[in-house]
C-alpha cells in the first residue's frame, strides 16, 4: 500500500504548521511519500524579486534563510540540525551563484529555475523533521526523483510515461526500505534537465503525478481547509464540505477556478483510479473530501461553484459563418497557432465567439488578423469577463433548472454573456461581468445551497 500525501505552502509554514505535517505523514501504514510545497510566501516572494529591478539578492536570501532557520532551530537539535545546516546552506549558496550569474537570465527558462527554489528548500527541512520524529526520510529535488516535464515556460506538463520509470528507479526502492522520500511539488525536469514549473499552485498536479508514477493506493492533499468545498469560502463564509465528488465533478471546478485544486491534479489519478483525499493538515481527524471514480447520488441541485474571473469574449463575426465550415476551421486554426487556452466557444449564424484569458487577447488578436480581410467582418473584444461553473446532479437533467439558475443570476443583477451548456455532462457554465461574478455565485449558493 503506498499513500502519496501533498503539503501545500500553509502547511508547512510555520513550526508549529510543519511538526503537525511530519506527524500526518509518519503515522500511517504502509509506504509513504510527501509531495511538497514551498514554504507559505516562499514563491511569492521569489516571483517579486524577479519582477524588481532595485531588489537585493543577499536581502532576498535573508529572508528565506530566516523562515526555514527559525524552524530548523525550534525544532532540530544536535547532529540533525548541524547536518541540515550545512545541506540548506549548500542550496542558498547555489541559490545565490544563480541570482548573481547575469548570463543565466537570459535562459527562457530561468524564471522556472528561481520561483521552482523554494521546494528545495522546505523538503529539506520536512524530511529532516521527521528523522528528528525517528523515522528514516530522504529529501529528493524533482529531477533527483525522476519528475520529467515538457511545454514552455511556467506551463508544463509532466510525461508520465518517463516520470514513472524514473520514480520507479529512485523513490520506490526508498519506499520497499520504510524511508519516507519527500519530494518537491511545483516542477519537473525538461528535456535538457532545466526545471519547469506546472503553473502557481502546481504542487497538487506533481503529487498526483508522483501518484500515478508509483501506481500509488490513495493520493491525499493536505491543506488548509476542511475539504472541498460548495464555494470558495473567502467568497462564501457559509460554504459546507462536500463529502464525496466524482472526478469529473473536481476536475470541472478546478479547471474553472476552485483554487483548492491545481486544474490539472485529477486526471493522472483518475487515470488509473487513485481515490483523492483532500484532508485539513490542521484539523485531521475532520473526515475531508473523498474524489474518485462513482459516487452515490444526492439529488442536489447544485453541489459546488466556481468562478474564473479575468476572461475577455473575442467575437469574429463574418456573414452566413454557420454556411462556411471551413471558415469555422480556419478561426480555430488561428487560435490554435496563438495556443491559448479557450474556456468556451459559443458559435450563430455570422459569429464566433470564444473565451480566452485577458492576457491572451494580444495574441490572439495577432493571429487571427492573419485571416483573410474579405472573410472578417469584424472581431470584437469585451474583457474583464468571469465563467461561473456550476456543478450539481440535476443541473443538467432536470426540467427548468438553468431557468432556476438563471433567476438567480438575474437576481445579482447581472447580465449573461455567454452560456456553454450541455458540453460538459457535469456543469453548467456561464460568464458575466466579472465585477458581478462573487454577487452571481453568493446568490447562487444562497438559493440552492443555503446559508
Ligand atoms: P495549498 O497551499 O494547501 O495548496 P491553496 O491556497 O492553494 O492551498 O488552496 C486552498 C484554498 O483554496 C482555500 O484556502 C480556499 O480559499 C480556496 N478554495 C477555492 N475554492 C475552494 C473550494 N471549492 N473548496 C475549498 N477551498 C477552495
Ligand atoms: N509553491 C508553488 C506556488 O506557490 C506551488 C504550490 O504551492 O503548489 O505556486
Ligand atoms: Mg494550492
């Protein structure tokens, strides 16, 4: 039985946060492997130093070098502290080289390198917690487990089929052994053994990833809520826990905004059928969120609401579209050329109209101006868009529900934009003005879910 269990920034961001992780991971049976996050601020912070053109390098090690000291000396004492000491202060000095080396930032992957440095860091530090807890750990980076990864920068994607064998090779012997490897979430290796990170969050894909490498029992995220929930709490304070989903049902939120979940984490487990956990690191006897294959029917309207705000409608419009498929090919052509991200597509008799991200409108707005001019009526842009995905077991199915759903966005006040419904057999999704989307999801969660 091998359980892959994830930490996320929170818990492990303090002593008293990363003592409660190592316990959660040293109790249970059988093979057991950590999958972690960089310390709570960590990666923000290197993200920042990056983006400054006035900040210090030997200010920005110092902070980093306080966070992980401060706990390293609450809790590790004698040899463990003075070993963990010398390997933290070999990766801060490398850190440094890299900082201070001016030809390795033009390296399109540099960014990759330096926001991916806090990992390093924190499964250092965990994994000798738990030695000092007497169980026997080994820390390894991504590319010392075997984690490889393609795409371009900050968006990549693990090659599972290469990741396996390499997890096989060098974590599962640990495990066989009754060590505990802790691994870094967030990136793997590319092709020329550059790290390449998942995107911000990316640590819950990495684990799932490791999950699947090992054909592991059970995949559990620890974090910092109770469990998946109907909304985000921040936006809804009255959000319940959702007890048990389907992994279409998680992936579908995640995809679409529920930040609990990395939007790629489900299908690498669900691939191959690895029940999900998603457990409160600070409150673990609370029961969490099952995620797996079928789950039993509750006949709620509505279970869960995301939003992904941040989104722009580009509509091209040209006369009689619906009559010219190749029309229809040739925008799709271009958008795929721009390779962005599409979130919906909505399509009438003279337009088409898709829902990309705000930061993609540029290039996307380049590639399809290589259209043909006689073809093109018009492209227009409307931004600042939110998508609302709702998930529910009758949403789909039974009469007069988006007419529910939709009385309860008029009740907001707002206007929808666009509807995608019927392309997922999961969700109903829609977008509306994002300065109206938290007043669209808090109503919809009032009417259908209460509180
Ligand atoms: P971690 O550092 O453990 O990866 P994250 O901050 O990435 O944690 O994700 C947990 C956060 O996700 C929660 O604190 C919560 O605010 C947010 N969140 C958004 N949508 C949901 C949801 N549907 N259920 C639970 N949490 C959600
Ligand atoms: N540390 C990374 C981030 O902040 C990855 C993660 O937390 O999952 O985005
Ligand atoms: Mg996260």
């Amino acid at each position: 039985m091998i359980t892959v269990l994830k930490f996320g920034g929170t818990s492990v961001g303090s002593a008293e946060a990363i003592r409660r992780s190592a316990k959660i991971i040293a109790a249970g049976n059988g093979g057991r492997v950590a999958v972690v996050s960089a310390m709570s601020g960590v990666t923000n912070h290197l993200i920042q130093f990056l983006e400054s053109d006035n900040a210090r390098t030997d200010d920005a090690l110092a902070l980093l070098i306080k966070k992980h000291m401060d706990v390293a000396n609450e809790l590790l004492t004698g040899k463990l502290l003075k070993e963990f000491t010398k390997g933290f202060n070999e990766r801060v000095d490398s850190l440094r080289d890299l900082l201070n080396d001016k030809g390795a930032r033009s390296d399109p992957y540099f960014n990759d390198n330096i926001s991916s440095q806090g990992e390093r860091l924190s499964v250092l530090l965990l994994s000798y917690i738990l030695m000092s807890m007497g169980r026997e750990s080994v820390s390894l980076t991504s590319e010392e487990a075997g984690i490889y990864a393609a795409g371009p920068p900050g968006l990549g994607t693990a090659d599972l089929q290469k990741t396996s064998a390499g997890l096989m090779m060098n974590v599962k012997p640990l495990i066989l052994r009754g060590v505990i490897p802790v691994i870094t979430g967030f990136y793997g290796r590319n092709e020329d053994g550059k790290p390449l990170t998942f995107g911000r969050g990316g640590s819950d894909y990495s684990a799932a990833v490791v999950a699947n490498g090992l054909d592991a029992d059970c995949l559990e995220i620890w974090t910092d809520v109770d469990g998946f929930m109907s909304a985000d709490p921040r936006v809804v304070p009255e959000a319940i826990v959702i007890d048990e989903m389907n992994f279409g049902e998680a992936a579908e939120l995640a995809y679409l905004g529920a930040k609990v979940l990395h939007p790629r984490t489900i299908e690498p487990v669900r691939m191959k059928h690895i029940p999900v956990k998603v457990k409160n690191s600070a409150k673990p006897e609370r029961p969490g969120t099952l995620i797996h294959h079928l789950r039993a029917p509750k006949n709620e309207m509505l279970r869960s609401v995301a939003m992904k705000a941040d989104l722009s409608i580009i509509t091209v419009g040209s006369s009689e579209i619906a009559y010219r498929p190749r029309m229809v090919a040739r925008i799709i052509d271009k958008i795929a050329d721009a390779g962005v991200i599409v979130y919906a597509i909505s399509t009438s008799l003279s337009t088409v109209a898709l829902l990309i991200h705000n930061l993609d409108v540029k290039e996307t707005l380049k590639h399809l101006n290589l259209l043909d001019p006689t073809d093109v009526e018009r492209i227009d842009v409307k931004s600042n868009m939110a998508l609302i995905c709702a998930v529910g077991d009758d949403l789909l199915r039974r009469c007069g529900v988006s007419a529910e759903i939709f009385g309860a966005v008029f009740e907001a006040g707002a206007n929808v934009e666009l509807i995608s419904e019927g392309a997922s057999d999961v969700s109903l999704n829609f977008v509306v003005p994002t300065d109206m989307a938290i007043g669209v999801v808090k109503s919809l969660h009032r009417k259908f879910v209460g509180g």
